[in-house]
C-alpha cells in the first residue's frame, strides 16, 4: 500500500508541476515576480547580461524615470512611472509582446512592471539594479 500511495504521489507531482508557469512561455527570460496571490501573473527580472542579449532582440524598451538620466541603447519609449496608467495605449496592442522596463536604479521599473502585469502583459521583463547596474557591469549607456 505504501508502495502505491508513492507512485501514485509521484504521478501527482509530475501531473502539478507540468501544468506551466505564469505564462505560456517556453523559457523564462529571467527569475519570475509574482504579483498575485494566485501566482499566475508575473512579470520577470533580468540581469544586465541577459538585458544586454535582449537588446539585440525585437522588444519594446521603455525607460519609465521621472526624469531620464541613463538610457539604455535602444530606448523605444520614455513613460514616467507616475504616468503609466494613462499611457496604455502607447504600448503594444499584443499583450504577448516582450516588453523590457527600465529605470536608473530598479524601483520605479518595479512598479511599471507590476502593473503592466497585472494589466494582462505577460512577457515583462525588469532591468535588475536598473541603468546604474546595467553601466557597472561594463555595457555602454548614453
């Protein structure tokens, strides 16, 4: 009996843990960021190397600083923080498209990023350390 409540125990986990992440992505571009309770909705943080090998990808890079005083190479669109919920519409109609937020030191990008998230985008990514940690690791800025 105990020989089977193990099999079938087992069975169940791989059963669980096959059902998916967040998002319906095949790799994860970084850690996930829950902002839910029931961890369905993520966002993801990236390293400066992992942003760096972005960039040279087709994303939507957003710097959402009040006042932008690093950019990162790229840069499609400035949208300050404090305006993020009445700039919706400057971003993609496709809410599978990879969006990459930034700002100069990460916790204004957690914000944008949380609540792009939560606004049903499900490819965000979040420059870790932002701008400051991008240029300390050796990767140019303007």
């Amino acid at each position: 009996m105990k020989k089977i409540s193990g099999v079938v125990f087992a069975l169940l986990a791989v059963l669980v843990c096959s059902c998916g992440g967040p998002v319906d992505h095949v790799e994860y571009p970084g850690d996930p960021v829950f902002v839910d309770d029931a961890q369905r909705v993520a966002y993801y943080e990236i390293t400066p190397a992992k942003c760096n090998s972005v960039l040279a990808e087709d994303v939507l890079v957003v710097c959402v600083d009040t006042v932008p005083t690093m950019q990162l190479p790229g840069t499609d669109l400035y949208v300050p923080y404090t305006q993020i919920e009445g700039s919706l519409n400057q971003f993609p109609k496709n809410y599978n498209a990879p969006i990459l937020v930034y700002c100069a030191a990460g916790r204004d990008s957690y914000i944008v990023s949380t609540f792009l998230a939560k606004s049903g985008y499900t490819y965000v990514m979040e420059l870790k350390g932002g701008a400051f940690a991008y240029s300390s690791q050796g990767y140019v800025v303007n």
